[in-house]
C-alpha cells in the first residue's frame, strides 16, 4: 500500500537545491527555448537591437518560470496500490489496480502515473491523467505475468508533474511497494491409494490407545452405549459418577515431499528446465496431499524442512490447509539451486522419523547419491521416487557415448530397496507419471502377494 504526497517540500538544503531540482525537470521543449532566448539575447547585444532583447528575454523567462511555478505547487496527492491475486501459479496473469486521490483542496494539473515492475513481469505501465478535482480519486489497472516462479516488487509508484506548456517535468515517488509472489505451476492428479492412509483418514482408518499412565488417563462422562469396560473407577470414585476413558484418538497420516535441489544433479535454466519441472512436481504433490488431510513435511537435501512446526517438521494438525499450503507455496517460489553435493543430510533427518509416505522428486543420481537415496526407505512406509533422465532432458541421442543408460541401474537399486521408482523423460506429465507410479506398485504388491501400498 503506498500513501503520501508528492509534492515538493522545503528542504534544509533552502532554495539553492529547489532552484537546481526544477532546473534539472526542464524537458527538451523547455531547454531549448532557454538556448534560444539566451542566444537571441547574445545576438540583441551585439548587434543592437532592443526588440531581439526582448524576445530572448521571454524566451528565457517562459520555461524558468514554469519550472517555479511547477516546483513551487504543493499537491497533496495519496496513492495506493491493489494485487489480485496476490499469490499467482507461473504463466498466469495478476492484475494490478492503482488508486489516486487528491485530498489537497487545489485541483491538480496533468499527471503522468507510473509504475516501477521487473522486467520479467512486463513493460513499465504509465498513465495520464487529467485535472483531478479537490477530493476526487482517480483509479486505473495493468497486468502482469510472468513464466518464471519468485518473488517480484512492485512500485514505488511515481508522479510525473508536468506544466500546460510542456517545459518542465518533475517526478515525485511513493514510499512503498508490494510484492507479487509467483508460485509453481500445479498440476491436480488423480486419488490413488496410499499406504499411509492405513493410519490416517482414509477407507484403511484405524486408531491407536493413547500412550499414557493410568493416572495420566483423560477421562470424561459416561454416555449411553459406552462399553462399560471402559468406565474408570478411579476418576468415578472421584466425581461421583461414572467416567470412562476417553477416546482412541485417529492418528493422521503423514507425508515427506522431498525435493533434491543439488546444482550438479540438474542442467538447464528457464521455466521448461529440469529443475522447474521438479519444484512444480513437488508443489502438485504437496497440494493434493493437503486436500486428502495429510500431515505435510517439505524436505529438501540440505536437511531443511518446511513448516518446520509440529514433531519432526511435520505441520502441526491445527494448521489449516490454506495456510500449510500457502506457506509452502511461497517457500517453492523462491527456492533455488543448494551448493550441496550429495543426500545425506537428508538421509539423517528421515532414518530417525516416524512411518509415512515419502514422496521423492531427484536430479541426476551417480552411484553413491542412488545408495544414499535407497536406504531413505523406510520399512513402515510407502515410498515413491521420480528420477529425471538427464540424458532426454539434455536432449542427447540415444546412441550418444557416454554411462548414462536412461537412469536404468538407478532406478533398479532404488526398486531393489523397497521405493516405486519412476523415470521422467523431458516433457512427460505428472498426472501420467502418477498414474504409471501407482500402476508399478500395484504390480509390485500382487508378486509380493500382500496389500501394501504407496
């Protein structure tokens, strides 16, 4: 929000400064009528003439005087600046609204309005407006997009003061600006059964005693049709009336997103590179876990996670999902590249954590980082990795020298350790790629001969 006036104010530096500012405003037209009126008056002394004196006097005079004037006018001019929406997915448009108001009780002269944006996010909007009258507000909007996820400032936004002769211009700016936040593109994908909704909400719902003394237990008031196995006679004898335990309380299922940002595993910048193609696979992921109620945790190989509240990173079940999701999103839009070369710090955060799905999303994987990533498998829990072919995304032929074999022996040791492992060749689809994911762990779990699940 910016709020302000853009009009000249004293100044400690007193009238020397005021003099050089509206000096420096002459436009074009203003500067060569002053050359001209100086040459006129140049050529009036030498040659004599009274009459060419007094016309480079007011050629001379016209823009001095209207750069007094200007500089000398006190505007009391407020301004404000509107985003909707303020979160906006990569290769969509937001819109900005401008709103100026004149709280001054003179009317103001031609405005020229104007609107300090990244280049990545369009051109420089600039407007004109007319006369505003005493009170009057004068409202206008532009759009902006951008392919690229960060975050953007906008403003501040600038005042261009001009007189009705055109010789003089003086810019006035606003204090404050506002940011755009530009998030990963999400792509919705299909339910599929997950392993940890055996112990969340989910058709596979089951609770769990909670893990307290019997002087520890919460008890409340019997109800009708309460087991009477479950009366406590100790809080009974205590209150006078029967009192049962409380509850099994539903444990809700949980879910690691982790997200390999190393520099070496990805090759490639811009909005269609390797690395986009994974935080954007992370943020579907993270959003359409959040929407079936699980317990988010974003991870990634530097051992950071995100929210970072609640046991082990996890957010906390009082979260709301706007919030969790929110706070997600703007953590993706404005992640980059770690200096990290490998995935043990990441490793470390999950060997000690609880069961849960661990979603994976990694780069180009050598034999060490593949071992690494195989014993993040956790035995209570699903696990899923998608493994970008470098080889496609780097657009090489197929007959192309080299070790790379399509990520093949990768993702053979990842499966050999319990993960459902998925290539990702360039420009494939998540939802595609979900689906075949959960296609593999079907065909797994019927040679297997069990339920399971990921």
């Amino acid at each position: 929000m910016d709020a302000g006036g853009p009009g000249p104010a004293p100044t400690e530096r007193g009238e020397t400064g005021g003099v050089r500012t509206a000096l420096a405003g002459l436009t074009t037209r203003g500067r060569s009528f002053l050359a001209a009126g100086v040459a006129a008056a140049i050529c009036a002394y030498v040659l004599g003439q009274s009459d060419l004196l007094r016309v480079g006097l007011l050629l001379s005079v016209l823009p001095l005087v209207c750069a007094t004037v200007l500089y000398r006018t006190r505007y009391q001019v407020a301004g404000s600046r509107r985003l909707s929406p303020g979160r906006v997915p990569a290769g969509s448009e937001a819109r900005v609204h401008l709103r100026v108001g004149n709280v001054s009780r003179l009317p103001t002269g031609l405005l020229m309005l104007q609107d300090r944006v990244p280049y990545v996010l369009g051109p420089r909007p600039r407007f004109v407006l007319d006369r505003v009258e005493p009170g009057g507000h004068r409202e206008v909007s532009y759009r902006v997009r951008s392919d690229l996820r960060g975050r953007y400032p906008l403003g501040p936004l600038q005042l261009r003061l001009t007189d009705p002769f055109g010789m003089c211009e003086l810019t006035r700016s606003f204090s404050t600006y506002d940011d755009l936040t530009v998030i990963p593109r999400v792509e919705p994908l299909p339910p599929v059964r997950l392993s940890g909704e055996a112990k969340g909400y989910g058709e596979g719902r089951m609770r769990s005693l909670a893990l307290a003394g019997d002087d520890d237990v919460i008890p409340r008031g019997y109800r009708y049709g309460d087991d009477l196995r479950r009366v406590h006679w100790r809080s009974t004898a205590r209150h006078g009336e029967l009192m049962v335990r409380r509850e099994e309380q539903p444990q809700r299922a949980r879910c690691t997103v982790l997200l390999d940002t190393r520099r070496p595993a990805f090759e490639g910048a811009g909005p269609d590179s390797a690395f986009e193609w994974a935080v954007s696979g992370a943020a579907s992921v993270l959003v359409h876990m959040l929407e079936r109620g699980f317990s988010i945790r974003l991870l990634t190989d530097t051992g950071d996670s995100v929210p970072g509240e609640g046991a082990d990173g996890f957010a906390a079940v009082s979260q709301g999902t706007n919030e969790t999701a929110g706070l997600m999103m703007d953590t993706l839009a404005v992640i980059g590249h770690s200096d990290g070369t490998g995935l043990s710090r990441a490793y470390d955060v999950l060997r000690g954590g609880n069961d849960g799905l661990l979603v994976a999303f990694f780069g180009d994987l050598d034999e060490e980082q593949a071992a690494v990533a195989a014993r993040m498998r956790q035995r209570g829990g699903g696990a899923v990795a998608f493994v970008l072919d470098s080889r496609t995304w780097r657009r090489e032929p197929a007959d192309a020298p080299g070790p790379s074999d399509g990520g093949g022996e990768r993702l053979r040791l990842l499966r050999e350790a319990g993960w459902t492992a998925v290539s990702v060749p360039r420009g494939a689809g998540l939802e595609e790629l979900w689906r075949l994911a959960d296609r593999e762990r079907t065909g797994l779990t019927a040679m297997n001969g069990g339920e399971g699940g990921w």
